[in-house]
C-alpha cells in the first residue's frame, strides 16, 4: 500500500491504494490500543488493482490502529492510521509561551473518540447492580453522604468512554518531565489547548503529543520557515516584574512579536 485516507472513525469506510490487488483480498485490521486490544480480518467493499474500500466495523476501538491487506498468499505492507499529527504549535506569543501561558496544538487525528463516532459502550451490569443497591439502602437509612457516593460512582460509568484526554508533554536535559492534560472543551480533531505550569522554569523544552491515556508519544515536529523546518521545541520565557505593579502581575516581553507587550495576572 502506497496510500490510505485518514482518519477513520468506527463505522466509516477509508480508501487505500497501491498496486497488485488480486482477488481474493482480505482486510486486516488491528487496534494499536493495550487497553482494548481489538483484531478483525473484513471483505473489501470494493476492490481493483490499485484501491481498495473497507468500511471498519461500528464495534471497533477508536484511535490509532493498523491495517494491511491479503492477496491471495501474499501480506501487504503495514500502514498506521488514526495518529495523531501535528502540524503547528502555537505558543503564547508565535513559539515562545511563558509560566501560565497556553500551548496551542493544530494538526489532524489529535482525539482519539469524536463525539458521535460510535455509541458508548454499556456500563458492566455487575458493577451497576452492586452500587443501585447500595443507593437504594443508603436512601432506605436516609444516608445521603452514602446515596452522593454511589450516584457520583454510578455517573462514572456512565461516562466511561468520554474520558479520553488529549496530553502534551514538555521534555528538557537534567530536569523531570511536564505533562499537561488539554483544557476540557478545547480538544477537537483537529485542535488542543494546554496551559503551562505556574512554576515551569524557563528554557526551550522538546515535545510530545498523546491522544489518550496511554503512553503511546508522538514527537512533534513542525515546519515554521524555510531556516527551520523541522522544529520539535517550544521556548519557556521567564516573566519580569513590573515595576510599580503588585505581584502576582507581571509582564512578558518577547523579541519575535514586536507588539506583544501584556499585562499577565
């Protein structure tokens, strides 16, 4: 396979071309996910020399997965889609951002579920039935501490599969690694905000992207002119005190945007 459509949600149907496509052709379609390992071999919906359609089942994870085709005896080559790809990183002020600033992330495939993508999957039964006991017994003996817990626990399965988080991760020589978790709502497939730790120190800081919960990192590397095409950092400022203005307000001064002069609280 030389080429295949992407992203492909559960339920949709990707398109991949390249050469040699002899019938009979099987599918094979592998989830990349270790929390719900998933492996399914599917019919084209079409097929000719160089294409092939295949429309990937409604009950398969989303996220990152890899396909490759059998012909007659003979196995494709592997091709991934669904991962996440960046295509710019904008800082507070272009690539420069600051301690409490917010890190901007453009590209393609940056969540791992779309809203509507496939339907949530049912909460386990058992777990259900043990806590709407325990809320009909706790509003039996008028504990309503005991009823707010098993509501709270019984809305968490409910929301099982909406609690994907987009992270971003902020890696420099001699010092810990910095994750940040998207901001709620700024998450999209082709968008995720994150803001930066009060106490990040300053310095130019490698990065990394993960759709989910799983440690599966994508480095970032995007172009921003033709002296820097492949650039894979973003610069941490430090923020100078105004003078005659209390803390906690200071001012970023950066020498890329000429009028990017603020008032930070």
């Amino acid at each position: 396979m030389s080429w295949i459509s992407a992203v492909v949600r559960p339920n949709q149907t990707f398109i991949a071309s390249g050469s040699g496509f002899v019938p009979p052709c099987t599918v094979e379609l592998n989830s990349s996910s270790s929390l719900v390992p998933t492996s399914v071999l599917m019919a084209p919906v079409a097929l000719t020399d160089h294409s092939v359609m295949s429309t990937v089942p409604q009950s398969f994870p989303g996220g990152r997965a890899s396909v490759r085709l059998r012909c007659g005896e003979d196995w494709s080559n592997t091709v991934t889609i669904n991962e996440p790809r960046v295509w710019w990183v904008q800082g507070t002020c272009g690539n420069f951002t600051h301690a409490g600033g917010t890190i901007r992330v453009f590209g393609d495939a940056l969540a791992a579920l779309q809203a509507g993508a496939r339907e949530p999957a049912a909460p386990d039964a058992a777990a259900t039935a043990a806590l709407e006991s325990k809320a009909d017994r706790a509003l039996k003996e008028k504990d309503y501490s005991a009823l707010a817990w098993a509501a709270t626990e019984l809305l968490k399965l409910g929301r099982a599969e909406d609690r994907v988080e987009s992270r971003l991760r902020l890696e420099r020589e001699g010092t810990a690694a910095i994750v940040l978790t998207a901001l709620p709502g700024t998450t999209s497939q082709y968008h995720a905000e994150f803001v930066v730790p009060a106490r990040t120190p300053p310095g130019d800081y490698n990065i990394s992207y993960a759709e989910g919960s799983e440690d599966d990192w994508v480095p970032i590397s995007f172009f921003e002119s033709p002296s820097r095409p492949h650039v894979r950092q973003i610069t941490v400022r430090e923020l100078a005190a105004v003078p005659g203005v209390p803390a906690p307000y200071t001012i970023y001064v950066t020498f890329v945007c000429s009028i990017c002069m603020r008032i930070v609280a």
